[in-house]
C-alpha cells in the first residue's frame, strides 16, 4: 500500500481523536437522560461513552504503548501530520463538533431539556433528571477541558484520566448533588411527603470522597 495514503489516514485519525474524544462526552449526555438522568446503568451508553472519549483523547499515548510492545500496527515509524487530501477532512471534523454540534446544538438540547424539567415538575414528578442532563451536556466542553489536562501522555494515561475523572466527580460533583438532594428533601417534607430518603442520599454524596476512601482502605486498595 502507498506509504502516503498510510501516513495520510493514520495522521487523519489522530488528529480527529480529540475532536472524536469531545463528541463522545457530548453523546455521554444525551446517553445519561435516556438512563435516567439522575441515575446512570453501569452497563449503559453513558459509561462506554466516557470511556471512548478517554481512549480517544489518550490515544496517542496508547499507539505509543502498543509500539513499545513492537506491535507492527500501532503506528511507529509513521507520520501524524496532516496532508492536502486529509486537511479538509480533519478541519470539516473538527469544526462539526467544536462550533456546530458543541456551539450551536448543544445548547439548544439543553434548553429543551431545561423546558421539559418545567413540564416534568408541573405533572408532579421530578424535574432534577432533566436539569442535571442538560448542566452535563452544558459542562461537556469544560469537562474535555479538564481531561485534557489530566492526560500526562504517560503509558497509563488511560487509566490515570479515568481515576482523575472518579476523582473530580466524587469531590466536586457530588458534594453539589448533594446540596441538591438536601434542598429535595426540605421540600419533600413541607409536601408532607418521605423527605428522608432524599436527605440520607444527600449527606452520603457530600461526603462521597470520604467513603470511596473508606472504602479503598477496607478492601487494602490504593488508586
């Protein structure tokens, strides 16, 4: 095969892979309200979402893992850069996702999410799978963000953007989750309805870290 259509498709799909890495973040959303929104299936969309934008954005340390391994296919000795026939492909990719599906669409999804959260609450049910959706699907550029940063192109960038992922989650999200399930459980309660459910799940995510770590240390484990 032409070694410039070589070179020119993997240095396509690299340079697509960030790009790729952030509209599965965004796909993650739309996944978490068709589970539920509140809640998440741990064999779902939303989990395999996360976890292919992770690969796509650590992907290059990964290529260079499997060529530390001699692995023929992975890359080495190729080049990522992009030609006159992949550029356009590469640059219609990347303004899809960074201007139209994450600038334009985005948004609109999620105020439309925002709108049903009314509706849900007037029909009598809860409005909070709508609205932490649509802050999911707001935030997913701010998260991509912030996995960016956590790749340290190390032979376990994966895995090590994954736990930096649990780590934000249980000390930054949770603790708002939290909050919101305290306020939940103050209305329940002037409804006259069970308030204490929400109340215990609302303290035990504001604490969320402390018991992972509680956790970690009962099974003799260290992430």
């Amino acid at each position: 095969m032409n070694s410039n259509l070589v070179n020119g498709i993997y240095g396509l799909l690299i340079g697509c892979a960030p790009s790729l890495g952030l509209f599965c973040f965004v796909a993650a959303g739309f996944a978490l309200r068709s589970e539920g929104g509140v809640n998440y299936s741990t064999d779902g969309a939303f989990f395999k979402w996360i976890a292919w934008g992770a690969i796509f954005i650590t992907i290059s340390p990964i290529l260079a893992y499997l060529a530390s391994l001699q692995f023929a296919a992975a890359g080495a000795g190729m080049s990522a850069g992009s030609t006159a026939y992949t550029a356009p492909l590469q640059n219609a990719v990347t303004n899809f996702v960074q201007y139209y599906l994450v600038g334009k669409i985005v948004p609109v999804i999620a105020g439309a999410l925002v709108l049903k959260a009314l509706l849900d609450a007037g029909e009598g049910r809860s409005p909070f799978p709508s609205v932490i959706s649509a802050l999911f699907l707001l935030g997913s550029d701010g998260l991509y963000q912030l996995a960016v940063g956590w790749n340290d192109g190390s032979t376990y960038a994966t895995a090590d953007l994954l736990s930096s992922m649990l780590t934000w989650a249980l000390s930054s999200v949770a603790p708002v989750l939290g909050a919101m399930s305290i306020y939940a459980s103050i209305l329940q309660f002037i409804r006259g309805r069970d308030w204490s459910t929400p109340a215990f799940v609302g303290g035990a995510l504001i604490i969320a870290s402390g018991i992972w770590s509680l956790v970690q240390q009962w099974a003799g484990v260290s992430l």
